[in-house]
C-alpha cells in the first residue's frame, strides 16, 4: 500500500463520526422485542445483518423464537441514535447512551405494560 493511501486511511478513521444509540430486535411472530444500546450502530447493524444471512441466531435469549420462527421474522429497529461528541471521553460516550436506554426501557414499560422485552446493554 502506498504512504498516501496509509495516510488517507488513518486521517478517514481519525475523522470517523462515531454514532450509539439504542434499538431493538423485533419478532414479528410472537411480538417478541428485546431493547439494546451500543456505542457503534453500524457495527451492531452489520452483526444482526450477518446473523440473519448465515442463519444463525444474534443472541443466547433470542435461539427458541428464532429456531421456532427463523430469520425472516426478525428485524432490526433503531429507535434513537446520539453522535459522540469531539469532547467526550468513550466513558462519557457510554454512559451517555446507558441512559438513553433507561429511557427507551420505562417509555416501553409505560406502553406495553411491565417487561415485554429484554433490556440489555
């Protein structure tokens, strides 16, 4: 690889924006929701995206309804999205989306009534 590509590279990754935020993977056969965050949305976009085209389940709490169901009963929702500040530590950034999903957790409880879903950072 030539030095100014190297060098492009690291300034593009550098310059990065970097977005978290809180979604959900929804069941559409048994209404099944389980509420997440995460500090990198597209990574987490890509991981759900994969599961679902090799067939294998996202997560441990999720394997009966996607056996039962299979993967296209599953679909990835992104319900809030914050953009990290140039100021902010990760720590920041972290805790920051954590309470972005305290309160997508009690918006959801007050509308579907108590734990319908698995919330989970």
């Amino acid at each position: 690889m030539k030095e100014n590509s190297k060098k492009a590279l690291k300034e593009k990754y550098k310059n990065k924006v970097t977005v978290g935020g809180v979604y959900c993977v929804k069941c559409s056969e048994n209404k099944n929701i389980w509420l997440r965050s995460t500090t990198d949305m597209q990574s987490s976009k890509n991981r759900f995206a994969f599961s679902v085209s090799t067939k294998t389940f996202p997560e441990a709490c999720m394997i009966e309804a996607w056996n039962q169901f299979g993967p296209p009963a599953f679909s990835f929702e992104i319900l809030e999205e914050i953009q990290k500040k140039e100021v902010q530590t990760e720590q920041e950034f972290s805790e920051d989306v954590a309470t972005l999903l305290e309160i997508w957790t009690e918006t959801l409880k007050a509308r579907k009534g108590e734990n319908e879903f698995g919330a989970k950072k």
